[in-house]
C-alpha cells in the first residue's frame, strides 16, 4: 500500500468515526466545562503555593528573629555577669 492509499483511508469516513461528531454539541460542551474546571485548578494550586510559601517564609522569619533574641540575651548575660564579679572582687 502507498503512501497515498494510506492517506486516503485515514482520511475516509468510516461508520465509527461518524458515531464520534453526531453529538458533538454535548461534546463541546463538555469539553468547555473541563477546561474550565481545569483553569480553576490551575489558579487554586498556583494560590496554594503561593500560600505554603509565604507562611514558611514568615515561620523562617520569626524563627530566626528568636534565635537573634537568644544569642543577645546569652552575650548580655555574660557581660553583666563579668561586671558584677568585678565589681564583687
């Protein structure tokens, strides 16, 4: 069979491909729903990315402004530690 045989059966309608567009209006339609569900999708996930991130990035935050808090308190503790034995000795 040559190319152009070939071609030409793809290209026929047979009983089966026809059975395929005789309802295609409920095909479109169905079609426009599931794009839509999946643009909402879509939009849902990149929003809850979005959201994940910017809470691990405030969480990540005031961890390290704890940590800051922490080593201040220790550095303070230890200067007002040394002053008070001087000033004992």
């Amino acid at each position: 069979m040559g190319r152009h045989e070939i071609r030409m059966r793809r290209q026929r309608t047979t009983a089966r491909g026809s059975e395929r567009y005789r309802n295609y209006n409920a095909v479109l339609k169905q079609h426009e729903t599931d794009m839509k569900i999946k643009k909402i999708m879509k939009v849902f996930v990149y929003f809850l990315i979005i959201a994940i991130v910017t809470i691990l990035l405030v969480m990540v935050m005031r961890w390290e402004k704890r940590q800051s808090e922490k080593s201040n308190q220790k550095s303070t503790s230890c200067i007002t530690e040394a002053t008070n034995w001087s000033a004992l000795t």
